[in-house]
C-alpha cells in the first residue's frame, strides 16, 4: 500500500476546498451588499423625517396665512410678529429634484440628493396631511421602487 495522495486525489481536493471557498465568499458579500442597502434605506428614512419634524414645526408655528397651491405640491405659511410678516414656503424644483424651503426669498434644498417628491393636503380646518414618496438614486438588492413616509400636522390656528 501507497502512502500519500496521488495528484488527482490533490486536484480533486483543492476544486472542491476552491469551491466551497467561492460559495462562502459570494455568501458574505451578498450579506455585505445587503446590509449596505438596508443602512442606506434607513439613511433615507432618517432623512424624511427630519424633513418631515421641520415641515411639522414651521406648520405648527404658523400664525396667518397657510395655503397648499400647485395641486398640493406647495405649502405657504405666512409668519407674523409684532412689527413685520413673512412666508416660509416648501415646494419640489424638478429641475434640480430637490425639495426646497424658501424663507421670505432665501431659498435653500432640504434633501441630500435623494428625490424626495412632498404632497400636501388639506384634511379639515385644523389639520394637514404631508406625504413624502422617495425614489432611490441606485438601485439596490433589496426591491424597492419607492418609499412613502406621512404624517398630519394640528394646525394652530387653523386656515384663514
């Protein structure tokens, strides 16, 4: 009797060890694609939220005029103090696909790249819906075509 292995033996071992090898490494980065796209998922919903809690706050800050104009794609509040007025707006630029918040002419984007499309909607005389649909940049593993995160705002003193 022999002893050793022969080279087939050898070849036969180190094809199956390469491929059990292959199989673990597609695995783990599999998990690793995933677990990216899951974080940036939830980057994104963060995101809304936040952009969400300062549409809430200014709505529930506004003192006069609220209007939804655009077919609910705008939002106008109109703050007043003792001495002066002025009018925080939110709206979608397509061009730049960027939500806006434009205070008395300052304007400046509230979203970081992702297409965060708002929708506003008057539910009664004291109450306004927002919705913010999202649409992913990349394409991920995970099968998401868009994202939809609401909330509805108590206005304080209802809609003049």
């Amino acid at each position: 009797m022999e002893k050793g292995m022969t080279l087939l033996e050898v070849i036969l071992a180190l094809f199956i060890f390469l491929l059990l090898l292959t199989g673990a490494i597609g695995f783990f980065q599999l998990t690793f694609n995933l677990q990216a796209d899951i974080n940036g998922n939830c980057d994104v919903q963060q995101n809304c939220r936040f952009i969400l809690e300062q549409m809430s706050r200014d709505l529930q800050r506004a003192e006069g005029l609220v209007q939804i104009m655009d077919g609910g794609k705008r939002l106008n509040l109109e703050f007043k103090d003792q001495y002066t007025k002025h009018q925080i707006s939110y709206y979608y630029q397509a061009v730049n696909k960027e939500v806006i918040r434009d205070d008395n002419g300052s304007s400046s984007p509230i979203t970081d790249g992702t297409i965060i499309i708002p929708a506003f909607e008057k539910r009664n005389s004291k109450l306004i819906k927002i919705k913010l649909t999202v649409y992913p940049l990349q394409p991920s593993s995970i099968n998401l075509s868009s994202l939809v995160v609401e909330g509805k705002v108590c206005l304080r003193n209802g809609w003049l």
